[in-house]
C-alpha cells in the first residue's frame, strides 16, 4: 500500500511549509488513486489531483469543502454526511453504511463509527490492500467500535491536533466531542497491538512547536512499543 500525505493541517489560522494544506490522504493501488477528504484547501485543485474516488469522513469545511459539482469521480459518504452537504450537488454521490464493508478499484473498506461532534456524523475508514490494512480518522474523541476497527491493522493514521491537552473535549448533551489527544491515541494502539502511528490534521501546538515537538511525540509512541512519527505536506508512505 502506497499513501502520500497531500496535506496534514487542522482548521487552524497558523500554517507552515510542513502543514500547509488541510488534511488530506491519498491512497495508490494498480494506478488508481483514492483520496480520504477534501476540505476547502482543495477547491478547485482536485481535477489536478485526479483521484479515481474521494471518501469522506464528515461533514466540516475543513473535510469536505473542496468538493464542488464538478468533480466527477464517485464520492464515498454515510447518510447523515450526505444530507449536511445536499447544497454541493455533487453528481456522483455513493451512500455507505457503517461498518458494511465495500470495494473501490479493489480496495477493500470499511467506515466506522467515532464520537467527535455531535450534530455531525463523523466515521473512519479502514482500508486493505492485500495483507496490509490502515485505519484513517482525522477527527475524533473516540472509537465506538475499537476492537473491529483496530484489529490486524498495520498502521493507524490519527487526530494530530493535541499532543497532551484535554481541552477541546468536553461533553455536549451527554456526548463527548471535539478531539483525542496523541497520547490517548497512542494508549489505544498499544491496547490493539498496533505497531505504528502516524498523526496529521496538526493543530498549532504541533505546527508552532516544530521538530522538537515531534520528537516528544515519537519518544512517548517508542517508550510505550508504538513506533510513532507526525506526519506532515508531502510525506510518503509504503505499508
């Protein structure tokens, strides 16, 4: 499985050569190309992208307002992402269900359920490619189903905007929302055996805090058997 990081920033002002595009995942597989999110960095750019499919996670700007009519390659949502963005008319919109598993270009997926927001719907994706399988969310508080979406996977892809803060998670009708931090993410990894992390959507507590900031972060994944690294504009991926 080849990935490349086309953008790994957060719906943040502050910006760097590192994290310069919302966050944004591309997939490679027998010269197909998969794109995991879209958000408003991408409008008008993505016919030079030239993905064979986009899926998406939810419905904020920074996910999906990249997306316009005339974008022709199928879009992959759940139901309640479709009717947030029923203004975006995109012509070619495929509906998926939780946790159901689907085929694009023979890549096998599957959309899980995470708490982050509570008016809007938010999923992951687990996508396997041979013997090799990742699981993609960017935005999150936790996993409803960590076990099944967790299992066997080679890699994790996570919710860089924290590193060790809690503040963005607060409770909201009974529902937590906003933001795991990097640490609570790599705790679950250690739990699932999961060997490697990899972290994009960066808020400004990574984009400010450089290098150095990255390193306490592999050093904490190293110190807990989670070989670890923030990803970042660019970066390149074989799994």
């Amino acid at each position: 499985m080849r990935i490349t990081f086309i953008g790994t920033r957060a719906n943040t002002k502050i910006r760097s050569k590192r994290h310069k595009r919302n966050a944004s995942l591309m997939i490679y597989h027998n010269h197909k190309k998969i794109m995991l999110d879209c958000g408003f960095d991408w409008k008008g750019l993505v016919h030079k992208l030239k993905p064979d499919a986009i899926l998406i996670t939810h419905a904020h700007s920074d996910h999906v307002g990249g997306l316009d009519k005339k974008i022709k390659c199928p879009v992959f949502a759940i139901k309640e992402t479709w009717e947030q963005i029923k203004n975006y008319k995109i012509p070619n919109q495929k509906i998926i269900e939780v946790e159901k598993p689907f085929l694009i270009e023979g890549i096998a997926c599957q959309a899980f359920a995470v708490q982050h927001a509570v008016k809007t719907s938010t999923v992951g994706y687990k996508i396997t490619i041979n013997n090799s399988s990742i699981f993609y969310i960017s935005d999150l508080v936790e996993i409803i189903n960590p076990t099944e979406a967790l299992k066997g996977i080679s890699a994790y892809i996570g919710d860089g905007a924290f590193f060790t803060s809690h503040m963005l998670v607060r409770k909201e009708d009974g529902h937590k929302v906003g933001h795991s931090p990097i640490i609570d993410q790599l705790e679950w990894c250690k739990k699932y055996k999961v060997p490697k992390a990899y972290f994009t959507h960066c808020g400004s507590e990574i984009i400010r805090g450089k290098k150095y900031k990255e390193k306490l972060i592999a050093k904490y994944g190293k110190n807990i058997g989670v070989k670890t690294k923030v990803a970042y504009d660019g970066m390149r991926l074989l799994i």
